[in-house]
C-alpha cells in the first residue's frame, strides 16, 4: 500500500515538474514575441516621425509660394474678372425619362390537371389546395 501511494506522489512530482518546464518554456517564447513586437513598434514610431518631419517641411509657406510662383501661371484678380449672380447661365431642364414598357412576355395559360408535370421534373407548378 506505502508503495503505490510513493508512486502516485511520485508521478504527481514528475507531472507537476514536467507541467511547470512547459509554462517557462512558453512563457519565454511570449517574452521573446514580446520584445519583437515592441521593436516592431518603435521602428513604427520613428517612422512615423520621420514622415511627421518631411511632411511639415514639404507644408512650410514661403516653399509652397515659391512652388506656387514657378509652376502656376496665377495673378492678381481684376475687377473686370467678378460677375454678378444674373450673369450665370441657368442650366436646362433635364428631359423627362421615356416611359417604361413592360418587356414582351408571352403568356400562357396554365397547364390544366391532367397534364401537370410529374413531381422530379424538371419545373413543377405548385398545387393550389
């Protein structure tokens, strides 16, 4: 009887051992994920700073207005170039839509009792009860 119970407490040791390895062993592996990550997130931030920078310098004022005078034949605006409201054409009246037609449907009657198809065809008509 000391003997089986010394091997269940035994086993128990060993189990709990080899369950408690396993948990250092993952959880290292999720440091390792862990730190890579947030590499991964730094790289992301200087980036990000990087693009913040060259983006304030691409938006200064005085670069824009000399791109703006090199590229853009643009002057002052002359008084002759304002107009008033009544000089705005109006725009025409769109014409109304054409009526819609019914497509071309061929009727027909409905098959009488006798000659409905048989059920696993290929078109069965429902039966009215």
């Amino acid at each position: 009887m000391i003997r089986i119970t010394l091997a269940f407490w035994i086993g128990l040791v060993c189990a709990l051992g080899y369950g408690v390895f396993q948990v250092k062993y993952e959880v290292q592996e999720m440091e390792a994920r862990l730190v890579q990550l947030q590499r991964g997130i730094v790289s992301e931030q200087q980036a990000i700073h990087v693009l913040r920078a060259e983006w304030s310098y691409l938006n200064q004022p005085a670069r824009l207005e000399t791109l703006a005078k090199r590229h853009l034949p643009l002057g002052p605006i002359a008084a002759s170039q304002i107009g008033t409201i009544e000089d705005v054409p109006l725009r025409q009246a769109a014409p109304a839509p054409a009526p819609m037609t019914p497509p071309l449907v061929r009727h027909t009657a409905p098959p009488s009792p006798a000659t409905r198809p048989v059920v696993g065809a290929t078109y069965t008509t429902p039966v009215r009860r």
